[in-house]
C-alpha cells in the first residue's frame, strides 16, 4: 500500500496541523488588514476612555466611508459616533472645541483634500492653542483620514499632505504604514494630549500584513517620533513613510538582486521626526534616498536633505542625496499618467543607480 494514500497518514496529518510547532514572531502572526487594524485601534480607545468620540461624515450608521468606523455606532451609540453634515469646516470646529473642553475627539476627514476647508481650526486653533495660552490649554485631538493619491479620482483627491502638515508647530503629524503602524500609532495620537494630524492610505486600506499577539493585545502601543528600520541593509539608505513604503521595499527587493542591500526606514513620524536613525543609517551606508508620493518641492524628501546637510551626517555621505517623489504636477485623471505621476519602484532603482551606479556595475560583473 502506497503510504501518500493511507488513511493513517491523513489521521497523523489531521493531528498534527493542530498542533503547534513555532512559538516565533512570524510563525505566530495574524494578518489583518489596514482597515481593521485601525477599526481594533478607535474601538479599544474608547472602551478605555469614555472621552473618546468620533465625528465626521458616515461615521455612524454608515460604519464610514471607508469602513473603518465598522460596528462602533451599534457599540457606544449615537452621543460617541456622530454622523456630522458634508462641513468640514463645522465639525472640525466642533472636535476642536470639544477637546478644549477636555475631551479627546477623533474627527475623521472622507479625505485630507477636504481638510483644506478646515485648515483654519487645524493650524490657527489647534496647533497653536496650547503654545499661545502658556500652556493652560492642552488640545487632545486627531484629525484622520486617506491622504495622497486613491485612484482615478484625479487631482483635487489625489495629494499628500504630509509636507503641509509637517510644516506647522504645535502639529504632531503621523503616517503609518503597515497594520502594526496603523494600530499603534492611532493608540497612540489618541492618548497624546498634542493635536494629532493621522495620514492613513487609502490603497493600504484593504492589505493585510501580519501582527504578533503583541500587537492585538489592547495595551499595544507604539512611540511618536521613532523610525522603525523595516528592512536592513549596508548600502544604501532609503527613507520612505505610508505607501512609499511599499515602493522602497519592491526597489529594495529588486536591488539585493543585483547585490546593493537597501536599509528602508519607515519614518512612521513626520513630525517629530526621527532623524537619528537616519543619520546613523547614512553613518553605516553613505548614501541615501528619499521616497514620497508628494510633490518634489518644498517637501519630506527636501527637509530631510537639509537636515543632512545642515549636520555632521552630511560628511558620511559618498555621493549627493537623491529625492525619489511624485511628479509636480496635479494628479492627471488618465490612467497611464497617473501611474507616471507617482513613484514606482523602477524610479527608487534608477536613482540609486545614479546614486551608486558604480556599485551595481560592479556587483553585475
């Protein structure tokens, strides 16, 4: 009798699928997606802390525009998930006073486009309150929603504001990418007694990535202002946050064939900024990359250059900094533009070509 057929060998099989061989990180992961590692996030903040709210556009009976308020109207009712009307400018200004008054809102934006009819109560109140009243006021309140480019929704949907954001004092500014990010840095902004700008991505919504029993215990929390390195390397740094992750992680795939290993640091944080890791990565590398979705000038990719060359790390590097970033131009509608007008992971690999093309030439040979 053949053993791959024998019904004993299915029963040991059966057996043993039960049982569990690993206790490691990875082996033990779950994946969840974006979407639910955030839902995980609001819902256990606000079975914590009977302060937390939430407000915006579909966010109660229609469990959010993007599904990320899922189940918590049914949950905590219509005082704590508040449908507002399409007025930005009204339940911004609402969440604003709320947490004047020692609440802790979480005022969600069907986009950060339309957080443009709200900037006023963003900047002018909330990030400048607790400087301009001496300390007195503290103004615990985050602002969350799909930033930078979805897809086919053209120009006046399609922008990141993380340079926008990030420019302002009083701002803590967030952009997390995997699911892990997504949870505990939301935790987080929602704890933190500083206005909380949260950048989430829209294209990211649905992926799942894998989170250990750590990160779906309830306590899981992940610091403000601190990098994570997501994948090592010696030979070049790239520095990438949200979904340019995912693109510097596909160049950096590409490129190990080739025998250049890239250090991708995901910032994770905007502002603050964790420019420690990034220049003890440029100390171990000398030479660096920048990758956003946003526009070239005046952006993330440009303040950190200038931080490098405005410090000692800028003697550490070998070849001048590339910035890898979307086209300046409006997002075009057409598909084939679109996709030209945001960077791809072909665009991180020419630049670090242009960067170390010696090195890759070298390591072809």
């Amino acid at each position: 009798m053949a053993l791959k057929s024998s019904p004993v060998l299915f029963g040991l099989l059966a057996r043993l699928s039960r049982r569990s061989f690993s206790t490691s990180k990875a082996l033990a992961s779950k994946p969840v997606t974006v979407r639910d590692a955030l839902n995980q996030a609001i819902d256990e903040e606000m079975e914590r802390d009977d302060k937390v709210f939430v407000l915006g556009e579909e966010v109660a009976q229609y469990d959010g525009a993007y599904k990320v308020t899922r189940g918590l109207w049914k949950k905590y009712g219509d005082k704590r998930v508040i449908d507002t009307p399409i007025t930005e400018i009204g339940f911004a200004g609402i969440a604003v006073g709320a947490a004047f008054a020692g609440l802790r809102p979480i005022c969600e934006f069907m986009t950060f486009n339309f957080s443009m009819q709200a900037i006023d109560h963003i900047i002018n109140s909330a990030a400048k309150t607790f400087y301009m009243s001496a300390g007195a006021v503290p103004v615990p309140v985050v602002f969350r929603g799909p930033n930078g480019a979805a897809a086919g929704v053209a120009a006046q949907h399609s922008q990141c504001f993380g340079a926008w954001y990030g420019h302002c004092p009083g701002l803590k500014v967030l952009m997390p990418y995997s699911s892990e990010d997504a949870k505990g840095l939301l935790k987080a902004a929602i704890r933190d007694n500083d206005p909380v700008v949260f950048l989430e991505d829209e294209i990211l919504y649905g992926m799942p990535f894998p989170m250990s029993d750590e990160a779906l215990a309830p306590d899981f929390v992940l610091p403000i202002g601190k990098a994570k390195i997501e994948r090592p390397g010696n030979h070049i740094t790239v520095v990438c946050a949200g979904k340019a992750t995912d693109t510097a992680l596909q160049a950096a795939n590409e490129l190990s064939g080739k025998g250049i290993e890239c250090e991708v640091i995901n910032l994770r944080s905007i502002r603050p900024m964790d420019f420690d890791t990034i220049a003890q990565s440029v100390a171990k590398t000398h030479h660096l990359i920048t990758v956003e979705q946003g526009w070239p000038q005046s952006g993330i990719g440009a303040e950190i250059c200038a931080r490098v060359m405005e410090s000692p790390t800028f003697f550490e590097l070998d070849a001048p900094a590339w910035r890898v970033s979307g086209a300046d131009v409006p997002m075009p509608y057409a598909r084939a533009l679109e996709a030209l007008a945001l960077p791809r992971a072909a665009d991180v690999v020419a630049a670090a070509a242009a960067v170390i093309g010696n090195k890759i030439a070298e390591a072809a040979n």
